[in-house]
C-alpha cells in the first residue's frame, strides 16, 4: 500500500519589538539572566499588562504578507496552565478571535508553484527559558513576555522537501518586513510540525503525530523523513497508530515518543479581563498595507521586466533584502542594456566573497561603483578574468580601488601581440607534442598550450589573444 | 514555599495548599469548574450573559436617574470569629457591593452614622459609566453636610 504525508507547520516567531509584549523591560537577547523583568513579566500579584503598540503593527504586518484576512475585532484569552517556565501560570493569547485567519503562503515545489493555506496568524508571548546544567535546571525570565507570533499552516504541505521551502519561503518574506530575525540559532524562531500519513489519493487525514525539538530547518525536514519512514513501517506491520507527541533528537537522528499525558490538557480558555478587547481600523490596515515593503515575489517579477534579467538570477538576488537592493542599485547604474555579465559577478563571487566572509552582499565594503569599475576592465580586456576574481578578493579585504589593485599588482593584462610574441614563441618551441597534436585537430592541446601562456606569464595574457595567436603561428609554421 | 518538594508539580500544589486561604482556594476551584471543557457553556459563558443583562440594566437606570444609594452592608458589623456571619452569609451580604463589580459601573463608600451600638455605618453611591465626577460631587456635597468622616467609633 501506498502512502502520502500530510504534514502542517506551526511557526512561532518572536517579534523584534524594543520592550515587551505587556511590559516596558527590554527584549535585548543575551543579557545577564533575571536582568529584564518586571512584577508584571514575573506575574507577581496586583500587576497588570499593558499591550505593545509596535508589536500590533508588526503582526498586522504579518499577517497582510500572509495574505491573510486582518480581523476588524480581536481579543486576547488566557491559556491556563502550571509549568515553571510560565510564570503567571497562564499565557496571554488568542482563542477564538485571533488577529488574522484564511491566508496562504506561495512556495515553489518542483518548479511549481503551490498555495500553502495559513489558517491563522495570531499574537502571544513567549515563556521563561529553561538552562540544564546537570541534576539543575536553572530558568531565566528575560523572555517571558516577549511578543509571540503564531503561525498556523493548513495540513498542505505533503513531502519534508515542501516543509523546507515553506520555512526558508517564510523567512525570506519576514525578513523583508524587518520585524524579526527569524533566527533559529537564536530562538528567535521555533517550528513544530504535525504529520499524519494516509493511504495514496484517500480524503481523510490519519493520526496525526506532533513532532517538537527541531532546531534548525534541516532538522524539520530530517525529522519529518524520519517519521514517515518509521510511520509507513508501523502502518505496514499492522500496527495502530496513536495520537502522541515525538521529540526529534538530532544526535541520534530519530524521534523519540514523550512521555504520553494522561489526559489532553484543558487549557480553560477566557478572555483575559485585563486586556480589552479592541478594534482595527479599516483605514490602520490600509496604511500598514501601503507600507509594506515590496516582498521577494513581486521583486523577481519586478525585476525580471525592469531589468530583463532571467528568473532564476532573479531569484538568487531577491534572497536578501539588503542584497537585493545593492544589486539594483548596481544594475541601474551599469550602463549596457544586457545585465548578464554584471548579474553573474552578483551571484557567483561576490556571493562567494559574501558566503566566505558569513555576511551580505551588501556588507562587503565593495561600493557599487567599484564593483562596477571592476567589471568593466575585465568586459574592455584590460584585465582577464581570472584576475579580477583576486583583484575582488583584494577589494573585499583591503578596501581599495580596483585601478589601484591593478596598478599594485600590475595585473594588466597583456593583449598587445608584440608583448606576448616572445612567450607564444617559446610556448611553441618547449611543447612539440601538444603542437603536434593540435595539428591533428585536437582541441584541447590548444588549451592546453593556452594555459601555458598564461603560466609563463603569470596569469596575464589575454587568454584570446594567446588563442588566436597560438592558432595564427602553429598553423602558419 | 515548601521546605521540600520532589518536582516542579508538587512544588506548586504544596505552596499553593498551603499559602492560600480557605476563600482563595473556593475561588479558584469555582472559577477552574466553571471554565472546563464542556462546560463553560452552560456556566461561565451563561454567567456572562447574565452579567450583560444586568450591565444594561444599570444603563437603563442610569438614563432615569444620576446616582442610586444604598447601605454598604445589609445589617450592622458582624461580630468576630463563630459568633459572626459564616462564610456564605458573608457573600450573600455582599449583594450590595457586587453591583458596581458586575455593571462595571463607579462607586463609592463614605461614612454616614452610626448604629445604636456604635457601630459605624457606610453609604454607598453608584454612578453611571463614567459618570466619575458626578460621583465625587455627590459624596463631596454629602460630606460637607455631614460630620460623620470626622469621627471615629469608640472601641
């Protein structure tokens, strides 16, 4: 019997808010534990929330990314329940009228274009963290309260590769909102995921198995391939499937049943009387809307008729915001009609450089001038091409000029056949074969002897006209 | 907090069984019962019904009337200890005061008397929503005619 996954992705994102969700202590990460929090964080008696302006604006922009429908009225409930981590022994939340519902999320999948279904994106905050250290478990209160956004996908997506293209999809589209960091390292976002399988082409949705403790989103995806491979060999020894919690275990790399509660948790949600329930303006929602930076989709297609770059190259550039406005900015002022040449220096070594470094394109210190400087010596041959990938490098690490690079290093090329004649000729005279071979109509012996020049001449022969006159002297001999 | 607890878990339920008092912990029993799965319908959510019934009623009052008077309490100071009222009597005698919590609505307590024993008694004043200054005005002008906020019963 054949089975298909049905999996869904729940998505917790903390929102880059200065203070709190309901308190004016600070959001900074890493600080000294217990350093930033309040009687109301801490839930001590008599304390009252406050909710977060900023972090109302950031869900709603969310939300409007996610196509979702912004609720004119929503209201927080509480979700009661004991763990040490929590310390009002309750989470401020949303129930039943959440922030936004009914959106979707476009994914590329196999170079098709699918629709994930969001069912809700809604706002919470986020507990204390816990620190093992041996038979101790210490806790830190800094993140209790920290502005929480939930983002809850239909069950549509259907393979562990889906599941990460959903994810880096997302990330890439928060990212360009600039109201998260959308860090897993970090904690600064968290994904559980659900999956069931079904026999192939069915209409009912199986047992579902949550699956917790994935820090990375290679992790969800290894997880989720894990689960199906241990779910279809259940399925096809007989065996029934429960309802249950598994935690991933990365070292091991399985997933490990947890120890199952007695009951489902009844959370006893109400809504939470020290919060109001409010409105949002058609008109607030409007203006968020019109505020919206341009997301990654609309830039590729953007680009792609503004530039008549291909799709894929676009793709590439829009990855991140602040790199895809350093290469607008490159492309708009590079003067030729066709931007290939200058894309592929954008998308091969300057990413490289960027990759190596661990930091943006636009972080390299390579202004668009120079980068622009640099490529037009290599279209006009003043030097090859091989050369300006180190006069690049030289950028990236000192700063300076391409021109004072190549003045430095003397890297201009040698086109003038004058120049090169004395080390074609000797090229030919020190390799008889590879001559003898080329006259037989061997290609690659004229390669051959093409890279010789360049060797005997430190790189700095233009490899064309080395060519052409390797060609114009074996064949004339 | 317990001297020993062996989890998180029993850590809470000791602090708590302990810490609170009796009418702490009927509140919290009540409030968890009428919240469960199932059955908030029938409770909580009927309460809040009732409650929106009895807000509007107050409205209505309201649209009559500035302010509504009453006792504090419904008899004089009960006395200390098992001689006094038990804990139900003692909500029940609230039924004065539960009014403005439910209606959402301003209120006010200020002294006006005292009883043939001595003892003190409160007045209460209710006020519309957000009818605060009209409040203070009424309880200021009252006091201003009356002595009682400058006394003190004898013990």
């Amino acid at each position: 019997m054949e089975y298909e996954a049905v999996i869904g992705l729940e998505v917790h994102l903390h929102l880059k808010t200065k203070t709190k969700a309901f308190c004016g202590c600070s959001t900074e990460f890493g600080r000294e534990p217990n350093s930033q929090v309040c009687p109301v964080c801490l839930g001590f008696p008599g304390a009252l929330p406050v909710f977060n302006k900023t972090a109302l604006e950031s869900a709603i922009k969310v939300a409007l990314a996610m196509n979702c429908k912004v609720q004119a009225y929503t209201k927080f409930d509480r979700k009661n329940y004991f763990y040490p981590d929590l310390p009002k022994n309750y989470q401020i939340s949303q129930y039943d009228l959440p922030l936004s519902k009914d959106g979707f999320l476009e994914i590329e999948s196999d170079s098709k274009v699918k629709w994930i279904r969001i069912r809700r994106v809604h706002m919470e905050e986020d507990a204390g963290k816990f620190i093992h250290q041996g038979q101790v478990t210490l806790i830190d209160y800094n993140r209790a309260g920290i502005p929480l956004l939930e983002i809850v996908s239909e069950p549509d997506i259907s393979s562990p590769q889906e599941a990460y293209i959903y994810l880096t999809t997302l990330k890439s589209t928060i990212e360009y909102l600039d109201v998260s960091d959308c860090d897993m390292e970090k904690g600064s976002l968290r994904c559980d995921a659900n999956i069931s399988l079904r026999p192939k082409g069915a209409d009912n949705l199986g047992v579902k198995t949550e699956l917790k403790n994935m820090n990375s989103f290679k992790a969800v995806k290894d997880a989720l391939a894990y689960e199906i491979r241990r779910q279809t060999e259940s399925l096809e020894s007989g065996k029934k499937m429960s309802q249950e919690t598994r935690l991933w275990d990365a070292k091991e790399a399985k997933t490990i049943a947890m120890r199952t509660k007695e009951d489902a948790q009844d959370y006893r949600y109400f809504p939470d009387p020290d919060l109001t329930p409010f409105l949002i303006q058609a008109e607030e929602i409007e203006r968020i809307k019109k505020s919206l930076p341009e997301l990654p989709k609309a830039k590729v297609l953007r680009f792609v008729k503004e530039y008549g770059i291909a799709e894929y190259d676009a793709k590439i550039l829009v990855l991140s915001k602040k790199d895809a406005e350093y290469a607008e900015l490159c492309m708009r002022a590079y003067p030729q009609k066709e931007k290939k040449t200058l894309v592929n220096w954008l998308i091969g070594p300057m990413l490289a450089e960027a990759n190596a470094k661990g930091c943006a394109v636009a972080e390299l210190g390579v202004s668009v001038a120079d980068l622009l400087e640099l490529v037009r010596l290599v279209e006009t041959d003043v030097i090859s091409n091989l050369s300006a990938k180190a006069v690049l490098s030289e950028m990236v690490q000192t700063h300076k000029t391409p021109n004072d690079i190549i003045k430095e290093k003397n890297l201009i090329q040698i086109s003038d056949s004058a120049a090169l004649s004395s080390i074609i000729d000797e090229v030919i005279r020190n390799n008889p074969k590879s001559v003898a071979d080329f006259k037989t109509g061997k290609v690659n012996a004229l390669m051959f002897l093409v890279g010789q020049v360049m060797k005997a001449s430190g790189g700095k022969a233009n490899p064309k006209t080395a060519q052409e006159m390797l060609k114009g002297r074996i064949n004339n001999a | 907090r317990p001297e020993y607890a062996e989890n998180p878990e029993e850590l809470v339920r000791k602090a708590r069984s302990e810490g609170f008092g009796e009418e702490v912990k009927l509140r919290i029993l009540l409030g968890t019962y009428v919240l469960r799965s199932g059955f908030q319908d029938q409770y909580y959510q009927r309460a809040q019904r009732i409650r929106t019934a009895i807000r509007k009623d107050f409205d209505r009052v309201f649209e009559e009337v500035d302010v509504i008077l009453s006792p504090v309490f419904p008899t004089q100071a009960f006395k200390h200890g098992s001689e006094g009222l038990d804990p139900f009597q003692q909500k029940v005698a609230d039924r004065f005061t539960t009014a403005a919590n439910l209606a959402g609505i301003p209120a006010i307590s200020i002294p006006c008397g005292f009883t043939k024993d001595n003892l003190p008694v409160g007045l209460q004043i209710l006020a519309g929503h957000f009818r605060e200054e009209t409040l203070f005005r009424v309880a200021h002008a009252y006091e201003q005619a009356t002595p009682w906020h400058k006394m003190k019963p004898k013990i």
